[in-house]
C-alpha cells in the first residue's frame, strides 16, 4: 500500500500529511484532535538528512505544544 492510500483511510482526503523526497510530514486530526505525522517512504534508508528533518518536526511540535501528548 502506498503512504497516501494509507494516510486517506486512516485521516480522510484532506488529512494534509506530504512529501518531501522521502521525508513525510502533516497535521492530519484523528477523532478530533491535531496531531503530527513524521515518517519516510519507499523504503528510504535514515541517513543523516532525513533524521534530522524528523528531529526538526518533533522538535518544532514540542516547542509548539510543551503540555501536549507525545507518542513514538
């Protein structure tokens, strides 16, 4: 299954996650509430570049929501 069929059944046609090369990113809602999506596609290897554009998601999203849940 590829990352958009997956991200439309599970948040909807809007759920506003998109690529970067292989870096994903959104804010889709899930029963409700905002919450981020950070991952890769096409089986990419986590080099150095696309660990540190996941490290500056979770980062900003900490930074932007200190009281909120965090899931990994």
């Amino acid at each position: 299954m590829d990352w958009q069929t997956l991200a439309t059944t599970l948040f909807g046609p809007d759920h506003g996650i998109h690529a970067d090369g292989d870096f994903l990113q959104g804010t889709p809602s899930f029963d409700g509430a905002p919450m981020t999506v950070i991952g890769t596609t096409n089986h990419a290897p986590i080099g150095v570049a696309l660990a540190l554009a996941q490290a500056r998601v979770v980062l900003d999203t900490t930074a932007q929501h200190p009281a909120g849940p965090c899931c990994c």
